[in-house]
C-alpha cells in the first residue's frame, strides 16, 4: 500500500525491507556528492511455506523464520535501519483502477464514494481492509484513481516482522509498483505509452503506463495456466483496442524466475510476440553500487524494487 506515516514528511526511510516468499532483502542509499549510490545489500533466503502471499487468507506462516531472515539480512547489509520502507508481495494486494465522472473536492467526501465503489467488489469486508489511492489519468470522462486494497491483518504481518528487529515500516508498497517508481522518479521518466514486466518465482505482475500515469495493471499467480508471452498479448491486445494505444515506447522486463535462464528466455518470446525490443531493469542506472557490492544479474533484479521503493520516499520527503 502507499501508506505514509507522519515521520516520512520530516525524513526518507533509513532503508527498504522486502519480504517475499524466497527471501528477505535490504538495501540502503547513500550518496557520493550529488550521485546517489547504492551503499549497502544483504539478503536472507527463507524457508519453503514460510510466506505464502493471499490477499485472503494469513500470508507469513513461519513468524520466527521470517523474523530471523530479516535480522540476518541487516546484519549483512551491516545496518540497524529504524524507518524502513516495507515491500510486500503483489499478490497480497489487489491494485485496480477507479474512474469517477465527478470528483468531490473534499477529501472526506471523495474517501467516503472510494470506499462505497470499493466495497462492492472486494473480497473480504472493506472494513477489514486497508485503502490507499492516488490521483491517476484524468480526462474529459473524469479522473482514475489507482486504489490498492489489502487486509490490515495481513499488512501487521508484514509490519511485525520488522518490528520484531526494532523496525518500523512508515511506507508500504509492492515490488512491482515500485519498479514503476524507479523510472518515475528520475530525471528522464518515460514519455508515450510504456510497458513494465516484473517477473518473480510465484507471480509475474504487469503495468502499463501512460506517461506517469498507471492504467492497467495485472497480477498472474505462477500457477495459471496461461503463458506469460500470452498474457502480455492479450493485455497489448487490451491496450489496443480498449485503450487507444498506439504502440509501446519501450518494454522493460525484470525480476527473476524460477531457474537460469528464465527471464533470457521471457525477453525473446517477448521480442517475438510484441515485435519490438525489450530492455533490462537496472536499478544502477538510478544509483551506482559502492565498490564493495559485486553486480550480477541476481543482484540487479533484487535491488529494482527495493531502489525504487527508496527513490519514492526521497521524492516524497522533497514534495513534502
């Protein structure tokens, strides 16, 4: 969720926390005169089960495992982080897009018509839920909102696991999302229509933008049937034909799958099915690693989420 606490207004988070279901990651930005640098990673592998993302059900199963990866990912990264930005998994959050005709000017008035539009479609009580929105496209049919919706006791368990090692997590999004946030928080964000494919061993996630704006989103579970080449067909054919696109200015793909190889072999079916060149995410290109932190492949697609996630929260601190 893009939740801010108060503390975020004063100061950036000391580091960024992800959580997902293969591991625990830190990363923390430091700075070199005016370039920013990556200036220290540690990543702790968990057990199989111990975090199974659901947007309905209880996702960390193993507390105690998940609380020592994170304690031994710090002390990898030889950091103590206070404020942390928390990455959970997509697939514990569902992201969608709200279009509303007229929007009230009053923030009360517009949270309570979120909440009415919302509680007709998600899956559990929105009472029990946690929402957040910002301002997506506007046009002459009004304005969308990119609304993320999550249980709050399956968000606590994410949080406590941090807060188990001393931690509080004042800013809480999703990798891919914060992927986006990488490019949109530089100094050349995309212009035109742009596609993001952020691959991870349980799910793969797709965004596409408009510019800064996200107007469609999709998070694919690895266990549907469908083919990821598939599945970006179908949402370019979407793209096409629902939302006036008129071709892709680029294609970025990332993350990791499931063995070697597999994001090499994504990027060629890609190529293939969309007829156009797809690029590599790399975080580096925001913050240069310090010379200590060897880069691999591995490491890049670690860190994207996780420099993005960072890169917002100073953005945010700045826009404050």
């Amino acid at each position: 969720m893009s939740m801010l606490s108060s503390w975020l207004a004063a100061a950036p988070p000391d580091a960024a926390v992800e959580i997902a279901p293969e591991g625990v990651a830190v990363a923390v930005l430091g700075s070199r005169g005016r370039e920013l640098v990556i200036q220290a990673y540690g990543m702790a592998a968990l057990p199989p089960g111990a975090v199974q993302p659901s947007l309905t059900g209880h996702n960390i199963a193993d507390k105690a495992a998940v609380a020592a990866a994170v304690a031994a990912a710090c002390e990898q990264a030889g950091v103590r982080p206070r404020r942390v930005a928390l990455l959970i998994p997509d697939p514990a959050v569902r992201v969608s897009l709200v279009r509303f005709d007229s929007v009230p000017a009053r923030r009360d008035d517009l949270e309570q018509l979120m909440l009415w539009q919302l509680r007709k479609s998600a899956p559990f009580p929105i009472e029990d839920g946690v929402v957040s929105y910002t301002p997506g496209a506007a046009g002459p049919g009004g304005r969308e909102f990119v609304v993320e919706v999550a249980r709050r006791d399956v968000v606590r368990e994410y949080e406590e696991a941090c807060e188990a090692q001393g931690m509080h997590a004042g800013l809480v999004d999703l990798p891919t999302l914060s992927v986006v946030n990488l490019f949109l928080s530089g100094d050349a964000a995309p212009g035109g229509d742009w596609l993001v494919v952020h691959m991870r061993p349980g799910y793969t996630s797709i965004a596409l933008m408009r510019g800064p704006d996200l107007i469609f989103f999709r998070s694919r579970a690895e266990g549907e049937a469908e083919l990821l080449e598939d599945v970006v067909h179908q949402t370019a054919m979407y793209y096409e034909d629902r939302l006036e696109g008129r071709g892709f200015a680029r294609v970025l793909l990332g993350g990791h799958g499931h063995g070697p190889g597999s994001v090499d072999a994504a990027r060629r079916s890609l190529e293939a099915r969309l007829g156009t060149r797809v690029e590599t995410i790399d975080p580096t290109q925001a913050a240069a690693p310090v010379d200590r932190i060897t880069v691999t492949p591995a490491l890049t697609a670690a860190l994207a989420p996780l420099v993005g996630v960072l890169l917002r929260g100073q953005r945010e601190v700045v826009g404050a």
